[in-house]
C-alpha cells in the first residue's frame, strides 16, 4: 500500500500530530505506527 504520511509513536504528540493532519487534508492516506512492547 502507498501512503501520504507516515506517524510514528502513539503518544500526545504522535495523535495530534496525525489528527492535525487529517484535519487539514482529510483525504489523507495516513499510516500509525505504535511502539509495541515484547517481552520474551
């Protein structure tokens, strides 16, 4: 798949980040990446 931007990090910053930019062109195709924890 082709995005238009890519967010990395689920935090305050990274949603506002990808909201302002949904916001501003909503047709937008935007890709959220969280950080994921794995413990083995």
């Amino acid at each position: 798949m082709k995005y238009d931007a890519i967010v990395i990090g689920g935090g305050i910053l990274g949603l506002a980040t990808a909201w302002q930019c949904l916001r501003k062109k909503p047709g937008l195709k935007l890709l959220f990446i969280k950080e994921a924890i794995i413990v083995v």
